[in-house]
C-alpha cells in the first residue's frame, strides 16, 4: 500500500512495508504448500545395461516384417499365371533336410552357451564352428534350390507366387547369411578377448537372433512347403 507524505512543499510517496512483507509470507507459504517431486540418487546406468531390450525391440521389428512377407505370401501364393505350382516346383524330402541342419545348429548354438557358462572357451569355439557349418549347409542347399527354379523357367516375375516365395524365403536366407558374418566375428572376439561382458552379452544378442531365425523357418516351413504341397 503507498501513502502519500508531506515533506516542505513536495509530497513524498511512501510504501506499506507491513502489506509487503505480508504479501511475500504468504507466497512463500503457498510455494512451501506447493509437493516438489525429485529423485536423491539415480538409478545405475552400466554399461551395456541397455543393451538386451534394445535388442529385443530389433527383434520385434524383425518379426514385424517377417509377418507382412507371411501375409504377402497369404495373399499371392495362390497366383500361379500359368506357370508352375509348388507340387511341380517343391522338393519335399530337400527342404526336410535343409530345416534339419537349421535346427542342429540351433541345438550346438545352444552347447555353445553352455560351455561359456563353464568358461570353457575352446568348447565354444568348437560349438560355434559346428553351429556356422551347420548354418552353412542350410545356405547352400538353399542357393541350389533356388538355381534349380531358376533352370526351369520358374524366375520371381514369373508368376506373383514365386515372387512372393522368392521374397519370402530369400529374406529369410539373407538373415542367416548376416547371422553367420556376424558368428564369426563373435568366434574372432572371443579368441581375442576370452568371456569379457561385452562379448557375453553379444553372445546372448546373437543366440536370440539365431533362435528367432528358426522358428521364422519352422513357420516357412509349414505355411509355405507343406500348405503348398497338400494344397
């Protein structure tokens, strides 16, 4: 409040020092009445603590796409312009053993994993030659069934069957090419660096990749060969 003083012929504004220091207490009492939420101590952050949801997320994404060349496939594998159907194409008795050696390698992945929690690291390596030989065997038969299409006329634009097929199952193989780059690099890593944390949890990024790649193919397997011969 200003109050208005006399002093010779001048007035003199003065201020209520009681109103404002009223006024200042009670907004420090509303500012002390105000809850203030903080953390004391942040929760730890070490490294690679991140590491497995991101991964985990990837692999979402991943079963994400693998879903829409499913439905695609769903969609158009029907589509035969005249030209071959999956019983003409399809070698049943092939690609049995082709998903054979994809699930051997899941399996020796698997010892793998186990051997390193023994810390045994030739054992690992051994495992993970026997598990890339495996996923090798897989690549190749999967490269000469292709060619064998291919030598008989059924190419991706020959019908939107086979380019639903090739799209399909070529992706698929191409995840398991990247996988085996990506095995050996993981046998270099630990022959250079033994069981470091770094390289058990990619050891641990890499078994869900590999394991998710198999059950993608247990599910090519089932909808795209089977379905395709019955029907």
């Amino acid at each position: 409040m200003t109050t208005l003083a006399t002093t010779g012929d001048a007035f003199v504004a003065t201020r209520d020092t009681a109103a404002d220091s009223h006024g200042a207490a009670a907004a420090s009492q509303r500012t002390a009445a105000t809850p203030q939420f903080y953390v004391l101590d942040e929760h730890p952050h070490p490294a690679g603590y991140s590491t497995p949801l991101g991964f985990w997320l990837y692999i979402m994404s991943d079963c994400l796409l693998f879903s829409v060349l499913f439905a695609t496939y769903g969609v158009l594998g029907g589509n035969y312009a005249a030209g071959p159907s999956p019983r003409d194409l399809f070698d049943l008795p092939l690609v049995a053993v082709n998903t054979t050696m994809l699930l051997l390698s899941s399996i020796t992945y698997g010892f793998a994993m186990l051997a390193m929690q023994d810390n045994r690291a030739g054992r690992v390596q051994m495992w993970l030659a026997v598990t890339a030989f495996f996923g090798l065997c897989f690549i190749g038969i999967e490269l000469y069934e292709f060619a064998d299409f291919i030598r008989q006329g059924a190419t991706p634009q020959r019908s939107a069957f086979l380019s639903a097929f090739f799209t399909l199952v070529g992706c698929h193989g191409l995840h398991v090419t990247v996988g085996l780059l990506w095995l050996v690099v993981m046998m270099a890593q630990v022959a250079a660096r033994g069981f470091r944390d770094t390289v058990q949890r990619r050891l641990f990024c890499f078994s869900l990749f590999w394991h998710t790649l198999d059950i993608i193919w247990v599910g090519i397997f089932t909808v795209v060969y089977l379905v395709g011969i019955v029907s």
